[in-house]
C-alpha cells in the first residue's frame, strides 16, 4: 500500500480479534516513531509498552475517572471493572510519553514531534494490517495512570495507543476538503 492509499484507507479502530501483537510487529511500530521529524534532534519520545497488567491498572484509572460522573457507587464501580477489564484484554497498549524541556519553545517543538512519530506510528500499523486507536484527555496527567504506565517526572504522556488486528473496519467520517480550509497568501 502506498503512503496515499494509507492515508486514505486508515481509521480508528475500537474492536479488535483476539490475536496478540507480536513484540517484532510493536518495535517496527516504535521505530517508525523514531522517524518523525524532531527540531534539533530531540529524540523527544519515550514507549511504554504495557503488558496486562499494566493496561488493568491504567484502565482503573481511566474507569475511576469516569466513575465520578455516576452518582450511584455499585454502578460506578462496575464502570470501573469494565473498563479495567476491556483494557486487559487488549492485544497491545502502548503509552507514548515526551520528555518536557524546560525551554517552551523546545517544549512545544518536541510535543508536535511526538504527534508527527504518532501519526507514523498509524500509518505504518495500517500498511501491515494492524488497526489503532489514538486516546488523548486528561487522563494522560492522572497521577495514578502515570504509575499505571511507569512515567517518571520529567515526562509527559502524550496519547496511548490500542493496538490490534482489527475486528472490522468503521466506515469513514465525511470531512472537509483542505480548499474549503486554506487561504492562499499573496
């Protein structure tokens, strides 16, 4: 498939079968990271790839937090469960962190850095026939997903990653054309 047809044809994907990824398919993902353009040769990004385990914790922490909108505590901890539970069960989970430079302005270089290795990172899983689905939120500052996913200070978790062989494709959301978006600068 080339980079057109990849672009084109990639969704995120929610549902996954059951078959693990294996360790040589998330290092060709990782590595395609570690191409993205980064300004002054950072090497911004830091992997955390997260076994079961490590996924059960993170998603208690992301269940806790969707828990507090329920009034109801049996309810709200069956929330939990669940979402601990459907993270366990994950093929793969990766959490991509970026180191946080004092400097703003590098601060802010290495952040779109670690979204361009992201982006690839989509890409490439797509191209070999793995599906991702990108998570962003406050939960990537939530200190006990922080120690879920193992990042020390000085670092920021920027998105994680399900990863898998998907169970189905979404149909694709309309979106704008980049003409309707785009000033041409005389």
């Amino acid at each position: 498939m080339n980079i057109l047809g990849s672009i084109n044809s990639r969704r995120s994907v929610k549902t996954f079968t059951a078959r693990p990824v294996p360790r040589k398919e998330i290092e060709q993902l990782l590595n395609a990271v570690c191409k993205a353009p980064n300004h002054r040769k950072t090497e911004p990004w830091r992997f955390y790839v997260l076994g079961p385990e490590a996924r059960h914790a993170y998603g208690e922490a992301l269940g806790r937090r969707k828990a507090k909108r329920m009034e109801d505590p049996e309810a709200g901890q069956a929330v939990v469960d669940k979402v601990a539970e459907t993270h366990k069960s994950l093929p793969a989970m990766v959490a991509v962190a970026v180191v946080v430079d004092e400097n703003p302005e590098i601060r802010e270089e290495d952040f779109a850095a670690v979204y361009m290795g992201i982006q690839n990172l989509s890409l490439v899983a797509h191209a070999i026939g793995l599906g991702t689905h990108i998570k962003t939120g406050a939960i990537m500052d939530d200190p006990t997903a922080r120690t879920a996913v193992g990042v020390p200070e000085g670092q920021r978790i920027v998105a994680t990653i399900n990863i898998g062989k998907p169970d189905g494709l979404p149909d694709p959301q309309p979106r704008r054309p980049a003409s309707e978006l785009t000033t041409w600068v005389e």
